[in-house]
C-alpha cells in the first residue's frame, strides 16, 4: 500500500476561510484514514506471521543442509543463513513495509484528532470574541456594542418598573 501524503497534508490543513466545509468533512476524513488504518493493520499482522513462518522454514531448512555438511552447527551459524535467506528477505521486507504504513497511518489519524481539537478551539475562539461583553479597548466596535446592549437593558428594565406602577 501507498500511503499518499501529499494528500494526507491536504486533509490535515485547516482552511480558516472555509470553517463551515473543513467541519463537515472532518469526520469524513477521519473515517478514511481510519479504514486505511485498519487495513494497513490488518496486513500487517498477517505479514508478521507470514515472516516467523518463513524464519521457521527457513531455519528447518538451513539446519537440515549445515548438518549434512558440517560436525558442528551452531545456533548462530544458521541464524545467519536464514538472515540472509533471499525468501526470507523478501517476506521480511514486506513486513517491515507494512509496519511503515502503519506507523503512517496512526501519525494521520493522529493528526486528524488534533485537527478537530484545533478547530473546535478556534470555533470557540470566534464565538468568545463575538459573544463576549467587553473585550476590545475603547472606542472598538465590540465595547460600543457592549455598551448599546447595557443601555437598551437598563431602559428595558426601567419599562418594566414603570409597567408594574
């Protein structure tokens, strides 16, 4: 598997321009990467079977030949047979690649969790700053505002007063 990562960059930038389409499709994202994951996993745990089978093999069949051959065959000699056993390289190699992918694959995923948290302080952030009683130096719009609103709430409550009278 082939992991593309121009792609996963693309998936793990946030754009502040576009909040509203990076949250509907943060969770579809997620979703793709994770199943990604899975497989990858998946292969990857069948790889490292396929791997100690293949050492097994290999093994058996370099003791059989260093027996026939040599008096004395240590473990060490036929560890280093099997090591550089082309089956067994190949099978090994494939293993490693997967735990690669896999290894990919969690820092994406990881990433894409990050993303969320990032995006909901953000979202946070803008609705603390639009909703928030004075927050700006005087003279800003946001304390104008703030003012307004403290304004038409004594007036209301003044109404109020008068209509109990």
């Amino acid at each position: 598997m082939i992991i593309n990562e121009k792609k996963a960059a693309r998936h793990l930038d946030i754009d502040l321009d576009d909040l509203d389409n990076e949250i509907l499709k943060q969770s579809a994202w997620f979703y793709y990467w994770g199943r990604k994951w899975v497989k990858a996993v998946r292969k990857r745990n069948a790889l490292k079977v396929a791997s100690e089978e293949s050492y097994a093999e290999r093994e058996s069949y370099w003791r059989r030949k260093l027996n026939k051959r040599e008096d004395h065959v240590t473990e060490s000699m036929i560890k280093s047979k099997v090591l550089q056993d082309p089956e067994y390289k190949k099978v090994n190699s494939d293993y490693l690649d997967a735990m690669y992918n896999v290894d990919t694959l969690k820092i994406i995923k990881d990433g894409l969790r990050q993303k969320k948290e990032s995006i909901a302080l953000f979202l946070k952030q803008i609705h603390d700053e639009k909703y928030s009683e004075v927050k700006q130096p005087k003279g800003d719009k946001y304390v104008l505002d703030a003012i307004a609103r403290g304004v038409k709430r004594k007036i209301d409550e003044r109404r109020r007063k008068d209509k109990r009278r």
